[in-house]
C-alpha cells in the first residue's frame, strides 16, 4: 500500500513566480490537509481540503490556494513568491480528518 | 506563550529511557499525537491519546497524560541510536477543526 506521496521533492524558484505542488494521499483516504514547516520550527497548517472544497485554513495570506480533485489528490499553489516562503511544504491525508499520514514533503527554495 | 511548548533537545545514551515532555493550553483538546521525523523527511506518527486516557502503550513507547496539568510525556524504553529525531507533540483543539497544532519539536540525540 503505497503512503502518501508528493511531487517534486525538491524545487528551485525565484521571487515574484508561481509554484505548484502536487500530493497524492494514501489509499482510501479522502481528506488532505497542507502544512508548511520552516527551518527550525514545527509545520503549520495551512488548509484542508474534504470533498474537493477547502474544509478549514489557517492564517495563511490568499496567495497560498489549492484544489483537490475527484481521486482526491491535491495540488498547493503559491503566487508572487516571498524569500520567506522557503520552506519543507507537507502534505498529509486523512479519512476525514483524524489520524493524519504525512508524505515526505517538497523542499521548496526561493531565491 | 505558544499552544504547544516542547523542550529543544534531550541527549541520552543508547539503552537508557528516553522521556520527551510537552505543554499545551487548551484543556478542551481531544486528540495528542507524537510524531517523529528524521533529517530530510516528512513526519511519522508514532502515536496518539485520547484526553479520556491517562496512559498508553504501544511496544517501547509510553504515553503519559496529565489534564490537570495539561501535560503529554513520550517515554521510549531502550532508546536505540536509530531513535535519534526530532520528535513533535501536535494537538488538535476544537477551536482549530481538524488542524493539528505543533510544538517545535525536541531534537533526540543517542550517543552509544
């Protein structure tokens, strides 16, 4: 059964561009919750998205959006990106939010 | 202060117990996991209790929960050089949904 996986692992960008991230939870989960993790400190959520609408978000600017499609998969998108956007972006899923399963995160570099 | 508090790092010798402390402030919370991560990967989640329980068990693993006192204990017996991590409490209040809230983590070093 494979876990939870995220795409790519590793991302160079500079300031002012886009990024898309991309998650595929584990089997028979419906619920993917995004957190973002800076060096040093504990990840922090970011939103969670449940039947293809974002469920809950947390005190992240509109330039952070995302989208979950049919097979539940997820894509984070950030826009005009900040040095401080620099971060290990986690993906994690759930069957309904309980006992969450994290992937192995994208590092994301912004120069 | 911060909703969940952690210790930044513990150090202890291979064979010894490990014991991982953690404070959080919402007494109405449920739900406490311990989560483990290793350099350059996502988190594992090793456990979780239910506010309902004083203590769990799961192989070399103990939770201790003290409501009172809004306290969480990880204790790892026979701690092994492979246990090194960085350890984090998360909580789950009811005022952040489903959201889990973490503390920012204790570095676990064994030396053998």
């Amino acid at each position: 059964d494979a876990g939870v996986t995220q795409s790519p692992t590793h991302l160079i960008k500079t300031r002012g561009q886009q990024v898309t991230l991309r998650c595929s939870p584990k089997s028979g989960h419906d619920t993917v919750s995004w957190y973002q993790q800076a060096l040093g400190q504990g990840p922090q959520f970011i939103f969670q998205y449940y039947e293809e609408e974002e469920r809950q978000r947390g005190n992240f600017p509109d330039r952070f959006s995302g989208h979950q499609f049919p097979n539940y998969s997820s894509e984070l998108n950030v826009n005009a990106l900040l040095l401080g956007d620099s971060a290990l972006y986690l993906c994690a899923s759930s069957l309904g939010g309980d006992e969450q399963f994290f992937g192995p995160g994208t590092r994301l570099t912004v120069l | 202060g911060e909703d969940v508090e952690q210790s930044l790092f513990l150090s202890v010798r291979e064979g010894d117990s490990s014991v991982i402390n953690c404070t959080y402030t919402d007494s109405s919370s449920t739900y406490l996991y311990w989560y483990k991560q290793e350099p350059g990967a996502g988190l594992q989640l090793l456990t979780y209790i239910f506010s309902n329980m004083d203590m769990k068990q799961d192989q070399r693993l103990t939770v201790l929960l003290n409501k009172k006192d809004k306290h969480l204990s990880l204790r790892i017996a026979d701690t092994q050089t492979g246990d090194s991590a960085i350890y984090f409490c998360a909580d789950r209040p009811p005022k952040a949904g489903t959201a889990l809230i973490f503390g920012k983590g204790t570095t676990l070093s064994v030396s053998s």
